[in-house]
C-alpha cells in the first residue's frame, strides 16, 4: 500500500510540477524587463499622432556600449533617401525642415546604451507617406578593444484619411484573447486537479501508514505470546 502510494503521489507530483512550470512561463513572459525587436505599425491617420517604431536589441546584455541612431525618409515618388534625424543619447537633431518641430524621440531615455530608437511624429500629414529607414550604430565596449555593428530597420508607413483594421488583425486579436481565455480556464481546472489529488493523497497515505502500523504491531504481539509459550 505504501510503494502504491508513494508511485501515485510521484505520478500526481510531476503533473502538478508541469502545471507549475507553465505559470511560471506565463508570469516571466509578462514582464517588460527583457528587450523584444516590435514591428513598427505602418499605417498612420491624416492629423493625428503616430509612433515609427525601431528597436534593436543587444545581444550581450553585460556588455557596456553606445550607439548612435539615425532616420531617413524617401517619400512617395522620391528615389533617394533624405537624412531627417539624429540622437546620440543627448539632444536630438531634427535635420529636415519638413520635420521640424513635428518629430519627438520617443525611444530610450537617460542613457547612451540605445535600444529603442523609436520616434513620434505629430500632425501627420499624406506628404509623410513613404519609407523610413532606422539606422542603428552601435559600439561594443570590451576590457582590450571596442567592436562596431550595425542595424537597420525599414517602415512603410501609409497614411490615411481613416483608420482601417484589416481582417487579419481582427481574426488575430480575437484569438490571441480566446487562447488567454482558454488558458487561464484550463489553469483553474489544472489547481482544482491538483489540490483534490493531494488531499486524496494525503488520506490515502494516512490509511496506508496506518495499516503498516497495525500490522507490525499485531507481528510484535504474537512473536511476544509464541515466546512465552516457549517458556
């Protein structure tokens, strides 16, 4: 009883270990610590905000290093790309009139180890539609020598007269909440499981250690008759 016991708390150990685990994932994946290369949204509304995004992260956390980052802008019909911004980790050059006064860095703040480059435009207008390129320069700094490398991240952005979602989007954040929805359903059924398991356990190991004890003790109490019989 007690080796039947001990396989079925060891089988319902590893369930409840592996439903653990899975909520530890969860937990870790909601934090914001960690740095994630986002795509940029790419369509913008006439006269409202918008956010270019540009993120590059570094691979070697522990490693101290610079970067410098620059955008360009080829708008529709253009065939060369203009330099509109700059941002070293102090203050920001705006280097197109067309921008001037309308972008803002929107990107890592308070120090020279950029990874967000992201930037804002205001009162976007459909002359703002074309491409833009997020050109990273970064340095690594090492104990003997510094190594140079290089990003660049493109947007397409399209601006419109009126925001549109299309059926993509829709269809994925239906089920992005559908999947948050099961899982945490399929979490509460996972803890009820394991807590009943553990009570039944708990009873059943009881039971069975009990039994054992009865059993040696009933041993005890007839080798000691058998002995003074003998006498």
């Amino acid at each position: 009883m007690v080796q039947t016991a001990g396989h079925f708390l060891s089988g319902m150990s590893a369930r409840c270990f592996l439903f653990l685990c899975v909520l530890c994932a969860l937990c870790v994946s909601l934090c914001n610590g960690a740095c994630a290369e986002v795509d940029s949204d790419t369509e913008a509304v006439a006269g409202h905000g918008f956010k270019l995004g540009c993120i590059s992260c570094k691979m070697r956390g522990e490693v101290e290093a610079s970067a410098i980052v620059d955008w360009y802008f080829r708008a529709k019909g253009e065939k060369e790309f203009v330099h509109i911004y700059n941002y070293d980790g102090g203050s920001p050059i705006i280097i197109d009139d067309r921008f001037e006064d309308r972008v803002h860095w929107n990107g890592s703040r308070k120090t020279n180890d950029l990874q967000d480059a992201s930037i804002y435009i205001h009162n976007v207008t459909f002359n703002d539609s074309g491409v833009y390129r997020c050109f990273f320069r970064r340095t690594l700094s090492y104990d003997a020598y510094e190594y140079e490398t290089t990003a660049i991240k493109v947007v397409h952005l399209t601006v419109v007269a009126k925001a549109t979602r299309g059926t993509a989007s829709i269809v994925s954040e239906v089920m992005m909440y559908v999947s948050i929805i099961g899982l945490q359903l399929w979490l509460l059924v996972e803890m009820i499981y394991c807590y009943r398991k553990i009570a039944a356990a708990g009873d059943e190991a009881l039971r069975a250690s009990a039994e054992e004890y009865l059993a040696i003790a009933s041993e005890s109490k007839d080798n000691c008759t058998g002995v003074q019989v003998a006498e």
